[in-house]
C-alpha cells in the first residue's frame, strides 16, 4: 500500500537538529533561507550549530526530560551524524516525525549491518568477515589475505577506530587496541579512486543525485574533493545508480551519501554510506543551484526536490587543523573561492574548522593534467 504523502512544513515552522557540529551549522542555515526555525540539541554549549539556530538545548543524548522537551518544540527531527545513539531517536519518533529514521540511523552507525544491508540491496562490496573473537580474526586472515583492514564496527570515522593488518603478527595486536568489539575484517582494495555520490530523496519517494565526485585524502581525513570525478560516464552513472538504490532501499527521507572504491577493471565496490550531508557533498553549495544542505531540508520538511543542477566544476579543499586554517584570509581574497568557516574556538591539528570551493567553468578539471592543481591552496 501507498504511504501517505505528508503536507509540507509551512514556513516559520521548527526543524529539530540532533548534533551541534558543522553539518547542523550549514543545515540551519539553509533552512533558514528557506523561512524555517531550527532547534539544535547537542551536549556541547557554543557548537556551531548553535552559533546559528533560533533555538538550543544543551543535553545528553539520554536525557528523557529534556528530549520530551525538545519534541514538542519542533515539527520535525532530524540528525547531522549517525552516532546519535538509535535509542534516542526511539525516544522522539512516537512524539514527533522522525526523518530519515531510525532505521537509517542504526544501519548507518553499523558498519556490520551497513555491509549486509548492502549486499542485500544489490549493491556491490569487497570481501569482509565479522570479527568476535581472537580465533574469529586469525580464521578471516587465513580467508581473506593481507593486507586488510580491522575496523571498529561502531564510532569510528577519520581514520579512527581502525588498523591495517600487513603481516600475522599484527593481527593481536590490533585486536586487544581496537574497541568496542565486535570488530569487522575487510580486505584491503587495491582502488583507482575513491569516488562518492550523494542523492535526496523526499517523503513522496522521489530521488534526485548529485555528479559523483572524486576525493582525496591526507592522514585518513578527506582533503579534496573534486566535481565531477573524472571517471567514465557509466561509471559515475553507476555511482549514482548505486546510492539512488541505496536511499530507496533504506525508505530514506533526507540525504544519502555512499563512497565507493573505483577499481582498475572500472567496477565499484561500496565502502560506507551515511544517512546525513557529507563533507564530499560540500562543493555542491557553490556549485549547483541547489546544494546538499537545502535537499535535505527540503526533503525533511516534505517540499519538492529540484535537480541539483551542477553550473560550474569545483574543487573542495578542507580546512584541517591551524596549518590550513590560517590561509583563510588569502582565500577570503581569491575571487573565484567560496569560503565557509565553522564558528570553532579551538584549531587542534586534525579538526575540521572549514572549507573552500574553488569555482570554475564547466570542463575545467577534465582540461587539468592533475585536478589537485586547482586546489584553492
């Protein structure tokens, strides 16, 4: 049976965002552009989410009183990471729509589940094994080869929560250091690219994407992203086949993204998906008329969702750590750069304190012997 089709959210109504961080920042501001209020509700005071929202809770995650308190404020939840805990969002789904659930939620903060929820929707993935035990580990090794790599299945991100195992002896090591188990082996993917692919998806089922893009990473943290990836057309229409399936499988309300690893035979493997906006989708702010944060919205509040419609190639650069943050004032000077800061107070090496998008015209990066020449910096 046909579910029902919500009416959209009227202007000025409230969007409940569950997480503080710099998604919850640039998705508050795009509903602002769009006449919608925000309530951010983080643990964390002064986030820069709630630099921007009109409305703010500081909260734990498990407080009943003060999530009660938080869905009768809002019309609508929704969540800018996928570690909010599931038994939260089981919390406020009886008392306020909940999008894009938490089925999405717990699939997403699973890497175990995310692999057979994968698999199931047809969607390709390399080799992996669950890991429970010591004995487990050593019998997905003898099955899998080396180099692999042992990744926590909860919490982990940036590189964290994960070991690349090259010889046996690394393998207790890693094992006893890793936490919470249980653990997941993958195999290691000798990959081309990494290449990801963001869709929306509305609460009437329709599904919009976005050009698949091509990162690159430094120590474990994305670093640039370029759009469109420079790939062949079936392989980026197959990227973005392969996360419109994915929203429609999870019966998504929101954004999607999916990373994929490109092999040298051009077929892709799924790596990791998350039912939220996606630092690989920053570009699209700047590049496209309309961005990942408005879709989202859009799709959270049940309006329509236009095509993205790409009108320039780009080239995202983040903003990690003092080192890179301290270019913001010549980037702030370039004519062709868009520049997005996060409100934080402290730039630590390793955290995400922005990002620049460097705008060119279409068929820019296709004409570039290396793409990373156009980086901003």
């Amino acid at each position: 049976m046909t579910r029902p089709v919500p009416a959209p959210l009227a202007p000025g109504s409230t969007i409940g965002i569950l997480g503080g961080g710099q998604l919850g920042r640039m998705s508050a501001l795009a509903a602002a552009a769009l006449g919608y209020r925000c309530h951010v509700f983080a643990p964390e005071a002064d986030s820069p989410g709630m630099q921007v929202a009109a409305a703010r809770t500081v909260g734990g995650y498990d407080d009943a009183v003060a999530l009660a308190a938080f869905a009768a404020a809002v019309d609508v939840v929704t969540f800018e990471f996928e570690n909010v805990p599931a038994a939260t969002l089981d919390a406020l789904a009886p008392l306020v729509p909940c999008r894009p659930g938490v089925a999405a939620l717990r699939i997403g903060q699973d890497r175990v589940a995310e692999k057979r929820f994968f698999e199931s929707a047809g969607i390709p993935v390399g080799p992996w094994r669950e890991i429970t035990t010591r004995e487990s580990l050593h019998a997905a090794i003898a099955e899998l080869g080396l180099p692999a790599v042992l990744k926590t299945t909860r919490l982990g991100y940036d590189g964290r929560g994960q070991a690349v195992l090259r010889a046996p002896g690394d393998a207790d090591a890693a094992f006893d250091r890793l936490a919470p188990h249980p653990l997941i082996l993958e195999a290691f993917i000798p990959f081309a690219k990494e290449v990801s692919a963001i869709a929306a998806r509305g609460a009437d089922g329709q599904v919009v994407t976005f050009d698949a893009v091509e990162n690159r990473h430094a120590h474990h943290i994305l670093d640039l992203s370029f759009a469109p990836a420079l790939v062949p057309a079936g392989v980026a229409a197959a990227a973005r086949a392969h996360v419109a399936a994915v929203a429609t499988a999870l019966d998504l309300i929101g954004i999607l993204a999916l990373e994929l690893f490109l092999q040298a035979d051009g077929t892709l493997l799924a790596n990791e998906m998350a039912p939220r906006p996606h630092n690989s989708g920053h570009w699209t702010m700047d590049a496209c008329a309309h961005g990942q944060f408005e879709l989202h919205i859009r799709a959270v509040a049940g309006l329509p969702l236009p095509d993205p419609g790409r009108h320039h190639d780009a080239v995202m650069k983040n903003l990690v750590g003092p080192d890179s943050f301290a270019a913001w004032p010549a980037l702030a000077a370039m004519p062709d750069v868009a520049l997005h800061l996060y409100g934080k107070a402290e730039a630590r090496p390793g955290r995400k304190l922005g990002h620049a998008n460097r705008l060119l015209p279409i068929g820019s990066l296709a004409e570039a012997q290396d793409p990373a020449d156009l980086s901003p910096l």
